[in-house]
C-alpha cells in the first residue's frame, strides 16, 4: 500500500489559538522541546493558549543546540512520560524533535519561530554529527500533525533566518525540476513537480518586500505569502516528491561547504548557501536566462553569489567537491555529476559574479 500523508496547519498572529482544538485528540501530556531562543519567544504564548484545555505540559526541554544522534538519545529519557512532542524553533530544532518522535512513536507539532526552511511540514530528517557536519538524512513518511505559524513571532524573528530561507525554498523548484527532467513522474512526484513553481515565484515577487517588512517587524500579506511559500509550499513539494527528486546539485554544494571551517565559523546560514548552489546549478545546467534573473533578485537581497560572500575560497574546492558528492543529493540527475564539473561551474560563477560588480 503506497499511503501519503499531508500536515494541517494555521497560520497567523492568533495561530496558537488553535492548538486546543487540534491537539487533546492526541494525548494529554505534552513535551515542549526547542532553541533557546525560540523557547523564549514562544513558550509562554503557548502555555497561554493551552490554560483552559485538558493538555498538561511535563517539561520544557532544549534541543541540545545540533540536530544530532546524541542529542536525541539525551532527550529521551525526559520525554518517556509525553503523548506527544511540541517542536519548537528552526530547522535542526524541528528536526531534532521529528526524528526523535519518528524513532519513539508520538505524534508531534511544529511551532516554527523562524521562517528558515520547510523542516516544520515535512516528514524529512536531516541528522548532523555533533560539529555540525552532514550525518545522514533521516526517511519517514510521518510529517508533522499539524503546523502552528504565528506570524507574529516570526516578524519579531532576526530576518537573516527569512533570508536565508527564501534561498532555500527557491531550491526546491530549481532541483525537482532539474533532477525529474527525461522521466516520467508518478503521481505524486508529478504533483510535487508541478507545486514547485510555488517555491520560487512568489518568493522573487514577493521577497524583497518581505525583507523590508520583516526588517521593521510587520505582518503584511507580502509577508505571509513568504513565509507560506518557505514552511507550506516547500513542505508539500517535500513531502509529495521521492528524495531522488527533492534534493539536488544545490543541497550538494551546501553539503560540501559544511566541511569548511570558515563557512561553519562564520555563522552562514544553510539556506544562504544553498542559494548560493542553485546560481552554481544553474551555472553548470546552462541555464543561463534564469541564473541572470536569480542573480539580481540574491543581489537586490543581499543573498550569496560569489565564494567570498561565504567565507570560502577556491583552495577549498577540491575539499566542497568531494564532500558534496559523499551523499545521495545527485545520484538522479540528467547528466553525471563529478567533481571537476562542481569546481568547474563554481569558477564559472565566480567569474560571472566579478564581470558583474
């Protein structure tokens, strides 16, 4: 039996309101588990919103600060007694939270602080060893139950995150469409396909204005379209497409710059660098009409386009090149995918970034 599942959401300055409607069917004790900071922006508005339902919280735990294997085994024990696990933070937070309610059988929800990637709609894991380098990547076909997305919060986050976001939502149309291309997708791939437009137009329509307002801690409709298109439409492409079709050359260059000490020390963001992989691959692919107009939106942004931006310097290469292809990333791709190809297309950028400063 092949089964697909799809997460609820709500979304809005009044989101958390919903959370005692949707989750008593699932359990009474609940384990609140997230960042530091993500915690402090969301905990108490959650505890408001539960004071009058029959959920009882047994702890608030942080993740541990990576999404990693020994974090995981060291938030078991406190979360033995919880009917279900409430996500709180980013991407690795979420995930941390995911994998673990995966391996232990609990439902879960998602309270994404930040609009940085789409791990809270996905059933996707991704797993870092503890120095923050790529482990393995963890398969479920159990995304979250439902997705909570106060707007509000994620206004009043750093919009470095919704930046660096919006890089990685546009990955998801530029790598499904580049990696299904010659074949002939099922259903649901064909589906997920076809929705990925929906990661990277409104974010090129929308994003320079959702920048702004974030800057200046508005929710505006320009806003919410973003953060719907980063944590909604890039989590049902996620979750509609096989991995085969989901990741990419993009995600692989990311991959290969986790090994770089100066990318991982400076605090680049993993959206960030992936925005930067889809200028190199679209680079490599020839495609160069739509490299142009993804150049000047990342410019008017401030989103990578050159090594420097990341830290990174061609010496690395060789090191990226490799790391990049240690994974499944393009192992489905239109044409083969070797190293120099990704060093190749790297210079080839960065020549294209100096021609035009």
């Amino acid at each position: 039996m092949d089964k697909s599942l799809f997460p609820n959401y709500t979304i809005g300055p009044d989101a958390y309101e919903d959370i005692k409607h949707v989750c008593p069917t699932y359990g009474k004790k609940v384990a609140i588990i997230g960042g530091k900071r993500a915690l402090d922006a969301a905990k108490d508005k959650i505890l408001k919103s539960i004071e009058d339902s029959s959920l009882e919280v047994i702890g608030v735990f942080w993740y541990g600060g990576e999404c990693s294997v020994e974090n995981m085994d060291m938030l078991r024990p406190q979360i033995a007694e919880a009917d279900m696990i409430f996500a709180v933070g980013g991407g690795k937070a979420i995930d941390t939270c995911k994998v673990l309610a995966h391996s232990t059988n609990r439902p879960f929800f998602t309270f994404p602080t930040i609009a940085s990637t789409c791990a809270s709609c996905t059933s996707l894991g991704i797993v870092y060893h503890p120095d923050g380098s790529l482990r393995e990547y963890s398969f479920s076909k159990v995304p979250p139950n439902h997705i909570f997305i106060d707007t509000e919060i994620i206004a009043n986050a750093p919009d470095t995150y919704l930046w660096a976001g919006m890089g990685d939502t546009m990955a998801k149309h530029y790598e499904c469409t580049t990696s299904s291309r010659g074949h002939i997708p099922a259903h649901s791939d064909a589906m997920g396909i076809a929705l990925s437009s929906m990661c990277a137009d409104p974010i090129i329509r929308w994003g320079k204005q959702a920048m702004d307002d974030c800057k200046a801690h508005r929710v505006t409709k320009e806003f919410t379209e973003v953060v719907l298109g980063i944590i909604i439409s890039t989590g049902f492409v996620s979750n509609f497409v096989q991995v085969d079709y989901t990741t990419g050359l993009a995600h692989a260059i990311y991959n290969g710059f986790t090994v770089i000490p100066s990318v991982e020390h400076n605090g680049h963001l993993h959206g960030e660098v992936v925005s930067y992989g889809i200028l190199v691959l679209l680079t490599v692919d020839k495609k160069f009409e739509e490299r142009d107009k993804l150049f000047q939106f990342s410019r008017s942004i401030g989103l990578p386009t050159c090594l420097a931006d990341i830290d990174a310097t061609p010496d690395d290469l060789p090191i990226v090149a490799k790391k990049a292809l240690a994974g499944i990333d393009v192992r489905v791709w239109p044409y083969p995918v070797d190293e120099q190809l990704i060093i190749d297309g790297i210079m080839e950028m960065e020549e294209y970034t100096k021609a035009h400063a």
